[in-house]
C-alpha cells in the first residue's frame, strides 16, 4: 500500500464516519464497497476493515451521544443479545460463501432497506410529552423541533428477529447491522430516529466486536489500511455528531436511502459482472 492509497483511504474513511455517525450505521456500509470495488482488495479482507471502523465509529458516537437521552440502554442491551448472536453465526459460516454471494446479499439487503425509508420519510414515531414512555421507551429532547419527545416500544419480537439478522449481515458483510436495525426499530417498532440511530451506534460495536476476532484468527485483517480507514472514521465522526443534532430528520431519512440505493446499484453490477 503506498502512502496515495492510504491517504485515500483516510479520506473516505473521514468521509464514511461523517455519514455513518449521522444514521448510526457504521462506516463499513460506505468503506468496504471503496475497498472491494474501488482498491480490488478481496472482500473478506474489506469487510475486516470495515468491522473496525465499525467499532471506531460506535465509541466516538456513543461517547459523544451518552449524555443526551438519545441513547436507550436497556432496548439497546436487550436487542444486542439476538445481535451478538447473529454476528457470531456469521462470523463462522462467512468463510463457505463465495465473493459473488455476498455482492448479491449486499446489493439485495441495501435495495430493500433504501425502500423503506423512502417509504417512511414524513412519519414520525412521537407521543405527547405528558404521556408515560413504558418499561422500554424514552424520552429526549430534539434539538430539530425544540420540543421533548417521547416514544414507546411495540413489536419487541420483530425488533429481535430484526437484530438478529442485522448482525448476520454485520459479521458476514463487514458492515454495520444499523442498516436493519435502524429502519426497523424506526418504522414497526415506535422508536423515534434519532433514538433509533443513536441506540443503534451503542450496539454495532459490540456486535462487530463479536465477529472481529474471526477475521483476526483468519488472517484477513490488513493493519496499515485498518488503521488508516479507523484514523479517518474518528475524525469523520466527530464532524457528522456536530451536525446531526440540527439536522432534520426527513433529511436524514432520504441521505440514507440515497446512499444505500448507490451502494446497492454498485452491488448488483459487480454480481452480474
């Protein structure tokens, strides 16, 4: 890797930072495809470095969001159990797919989840204040409308099963599970998004923690590219964090679903390739 590379490297991991801190989704969705298409590194070695500036992201943002109710630990802990355990089951049956399997399961996932949140641009999930948020819900303040919000959480079950194969994904694709997770706990679920982005970003790191040492054990980490996209997720994430809270959320809702479209168009055309 010459020192061009990995500059470029830095740059679009700063980049996927920015973007992943934003929707809670983890840089990897952005990253791996710059390294797989754009580098022609092998997948499984892409995906190794996405799950690192999946964790890198996840601590920045989580530290920076801790203290303003946005986060929900006890959904956020509970979710994480199926989580973990999805991202374990992908750790250990990733090695059997081919690389055209996993374009195709990239491309698909990423269509599906742009779908739906173009589908739910102008809802949101939003009580009155004076009503009580339950065992599992919350409460913030939004910067964006200057009022509090509370919101309750339905369908538990789906929300699990949801968790589960977001950390499938996570561990099979290198990518952070807050592409399932997200829209779903946004859309079915009741959770507002900018609790559901922020209570995802807790959980995808410990989910890409839970198939990290796979990748290791494999050999299929590349240090200097994994320290250059984690140096240029950090400081990307720092910029995405102080805009987040001002940005509106239907806004927020489409960049998703217009970067997942890309990303998925990409995909598809490398596995018909």
């Amino acid at each position: 890797m010459t020192l061009s590379v990995l500059a470029a490297v830095v740059a679009v991991g700063a980049v996927a930072g920015a973007l992943g801190s934003l929707l809670g989704i983890g840089g990897g969705v952005f990253l791996v495809p710059f390294l797989n298409a754009g580098l022609g590194l092998d997948f499984r070695v892409a995906a190794a470095t996405g799950l690192m500036t999946v964790i890198a992201t996840s601590s920045a943002v989580s530290a920076g969001k801790a203290g303003r109710n946005l986060i929900n630990l006890r959904l956020g802990m509970l979710l994480e159990v199926a989580t973990t355990v999805g991202g374990l089951s992908a750790a250990i049956t990733v090695a059997r797919l081919s690389n055209h399997t996993l374009d195709l399961i990239f491309a698909v996932v990423t269509t599906a989840i742009a779908i739906l949140m173009l589908s739910r641009l102008d809802k949101r999930n939003v009580l009155e204040p004076s009503v009580a948020p339950g065992t599992l819900g919350g409460r913030f303040h939004d910067d964006d409308t200057g009022r509090d919000v509370v919101y309750r959480v339905t369908r538990l079950p789906l929300g699990m099963t949801a968790s589960f194969l977001a950390g499938y994904v996570s561990g099979t694709l290198g990518i952070g599970g807050g592409i399932l997770k997200v829209p779903v706990l946004n859309a079915w679920c009741g959770v507002p998004m900018r609790a559901a982005a922020a209570t995802s970003a807790l959980m995808i790191g410990v989910t890409a923690a839970a198939s990290a040492p796979q990748y290791f054990a494999r050999g299929e980490v590349n240090p200097p590219v994994a320290a250059a996209a984690v140096l240029g997720v950090l400081l990307g994430s720092r910029l995405g964090f102080s805009y987040g809270g001002r940005a509106r959320v239907k806004w927020l809702k489409m960049l998703m679903a217009v970067v997942l479209a890309a990303v998925s168009l990409l995909y598809f055309r490398k596995a018909v390739a």
